[in-house]
C-alpha cells in the first residue's frame, strides 16, 4: 500500500481480510488493557481495509487525542519538541461530531481540517462509545465501499466489546481486593479485639457473683458468637471472589477430628459422640471444608433445646461417594424449611443469626460436586446429611 494517490489501489482479497478480522478477534479476546486494544485496532484497521493512515483516538471530556497510530502515518507526524505533543481535535471539532454521532461513517476530508500532513483524502470514523474513536483514511479519492464500511463496523463492534470486558474485569478486581482488604480486618483485627473481651470478662469472674456474673457470662458467649459470625463472613467473602473453582484431594479425618475437637472445647455443655475411627479416606474439597462441618455442628447445637444437646455424627463410605450425617435431639425442623434452611438469609424463627452458616455449607458442597440435605431423626430432631466425592485414588 502507498501514500501516492496515483498509484493503483491495492485491495486486499475478500478472503485475507476476513481472515485477518478473525484473527484481530483472537488478539482481541486476548487482549489486558485499553494499550494493546488501540494496537490491535490500528493494525487491523489499516490491513483489513487497506487504508494506510490508521489512528486509536482516546477520548477526553474536551479533546480526542491520538494515542496510536499505523506505521505508514508516522512519517507525516512530525516528532514533537514536548513528548506530550500528540494529535488532537477538541470538543466541536468535526472528528469531535463525528464521535459523538454513535455510528460508522465515511468521511471526507481536507487539507485544513486534518491533523497532520498526510495526503488525507477520507476514510471511515468508528465511534467507540466512551472510550473514543477509530479512524482508518486513505490517500485514495474514491469512496469508501460499503463492504469496507460493513468490515470497519464489525471491527469498531469487537473492539467495544473488549475494551468493555477489560473494565468488567478492572472493576470485579477492585471488588475482589476490597474482599481481600475485607479478609484481612475480619481474619485479624476484629478477632484479636473480641478475643481480648472475651479474656478480660473472664478474668472478671472471680469477682462477680450473682447478676454480675451472669452478664460475664453473656459476654462470653456474645463474643463467641461474633467471632463465629467473623470466620464465616471471612470465609463467605473468599467464596465470593472465587472466578474458577478448583478442588483437591483433602483427608477427611484429621479435618473433621480438628473441627470436633474445636466444638467441645467451645460449647462444653454440649455432648458430641463420633465413631472410634474415621475412614482413612480423601476427598475432592479445599481448604474450607472444615468450614463445612463446623457449620453444620454448631447449627446442631445452637438451635438445640435439649437440657443437654446431643449431637452425633457418624461416616459412611458410599462408593465413589463419602457419606456424613449430623444428628441432633433439638426441635427438628418442618418440611416446608428443610430445603430453604440452605438458602442465603433464611434462618429459623428463633434464630438470632444472620442465615448464611447454612448457605455457607450449601454453596461449598455444591463447589466440591457434593450434595447437603435435611431429615427428621427419631425420636426427635434433625439430621442434617451431606455427601463429597472421594479423590480419585480413594474412590
């Protein structure tokens, strides 16, 4: 391709610039931030087309400027004294109207409207919403074609798709690192506060007696309470900025050892019997499989109003699948909730909880390609089961 208009137009064949539009898609697919976009764009604008002065026109709230160009433009640009010098047509220009116009156009332009020393004849204009515009021009006195157009709108509509996935993906990055700031307060700085009430009210018992110990112990359990309600919002939180779940194989039972052994010591009233063994099994999990079964065994014994709550949990191999099963002597719970018990925000009537512990459960086991259900248990009670797929070498 030339810059003499009185050399014969070089188009290129219908098959190259298809072919070249899919591959400019591929790029673009691939393509991290508005830069490579621009690049990308240029480059495809000038080979599709087969017009050589190809320019990304960044917008502004009072100016486009030109932050790339095609190579064949480059030697009509002067190189700039200041670096900060680059192409530019202000707000009311007429590359100005013709962003604003929201649809592929040809354009014709003259000497002085240009923005360089080009042999500028015309060419097409792409508006690309908010971001800016894309214009291919060309030496050539004839018109553009509307196949060309057809082709630089197609273009225009690909590259606006991408630079608005590149900002979709910009802003789920910033809401993640709010998570992950989110995390950080709730793993650290909140649990050490509520541990250190927690130790000063206990260190308050031996001095109180009647009422006033029964607001130490208030204060106690309000504090367990909240950092249960912290570990599962941290853990909420890191399920929420999960993009691609990935498993692996995670054994069973020192996780569930550890869980139980944390559940005694935290609700000493409560009596959890477990079997003499657990099955020396893996399953498909991740790190917040102890989330599960923590869950669910404080559920047992929170909503339990038993004198003594008693909380049973038992393990059973099912093939490829593991089978685990809580059972609790609380007030069970009725048909019509078992299924709703699992979704986000539901709780029980006497439930002074948030309803995410449940939710919690359902959402991982349904990550692992598990499943979680509720029964009744005889005489009373609930029992809350759920099942996980063994990893590959134990199924």
């Amino acid at each position: 391709m030339g810059s003499n208009s009185d050399s014969a137009p070089s188009q290129t064949p219908p098959a190259d610039q298809i072919g070249e539009l899919h591959a400019a898609m591929r790029r673009l697919m691939a393509a991290e931030d508005q830069s490579e976009v621009a690049v990308i764009a240029v480059e495809t604008a000038t080979a599709i087309l087969d017009f050589p002065f190809s320019v990304f026109w960044e917008a502004t709230d009072d100016e486009l400027k030109a932050v790339t160009i095609s190579d064949p433009l480059r030697q009509y640009v002067e190189a700039p004294a200041d670096p900060g010098q680059v192409m530019r047509h202000e707000r009311g220009s007429w590359l100005w109207e013709q962003y604003e116009s929201d649809e592929t156009q040809r354009v014709l332009v003259s000497t002085e409207k240009a923005a360089s020393d080009a042999p500028l004849h015309g060419g097409i204009s792409v508006p690309l919403a908010e971001y800016g515009l894309l214009t291919a021009g060309t030496d050539e006195r004839a018109e553009p074609t509307e196949r060309e157009m057809q082709l630089a709108d197609i273009l225009g509509k690909n590259v606006l798709s991408t630079l608005e996935r590149i900002e979709r993906e910009r802003e789920l990055k910033r809401q993640r690192d709010n998570l992950d700031l989110l995390n950080q307060i709730v793993r650290h700085d909140l649990t050490n506060h509520l541990q250190i009430i927690s130790g000063r009210a206990e260190l308050l018992r031996d001095h109180c007696s009647g009422d006033a110990l029964d607001h130490v112990d208030g204060i106690q359990e309000s504090s367990q309470s909240a950092m249960e309600l912290l570990e599962t919002a941290r853990n909420l939180a890191t399920i929420l900025r999960q993009t691609d779940w990935e498993t692996e194989p995670v054994a069973l039972g020192p996780v569930l050892s550890s869980v139980v052994e944390d559940i005694t010591a935290t609700y000493t009233d409560a009596q959890v019997t477990v079997p003499d063994e657990f099955p020396s099994v893996q399953v498909q999990a991740d790190e917040l499989l102890s989330s599960v079964f923590r869950n669910v065994l404080t559920n047992a014994i929170q909503h339990n109003d038993s004198a003594t709550p008693s909380v049973v949990v038992d393990v059973t191999d099912d093939g490829d699948m593991l089978q685990v099963t809580v059972a609790d002597n609380g007030p069970g719970i009725p048909d019509e909730q078992k299924r709703a018990v699992f979704e986000r925000g539901e709780k029980r009537p006497d439930s002074a909880g948030t309803g995410i512990g449940l939710y919690l459960v359902q959402t991982l086991v349904d990550a692992y390609g598990g499943d979680v259900w509720v029964e009744d248990n005889e005489p009373r009670g609930a029992i809350v089961g759920l099942t996980l797929p063994k990893a590959a070498d134990d199924a």
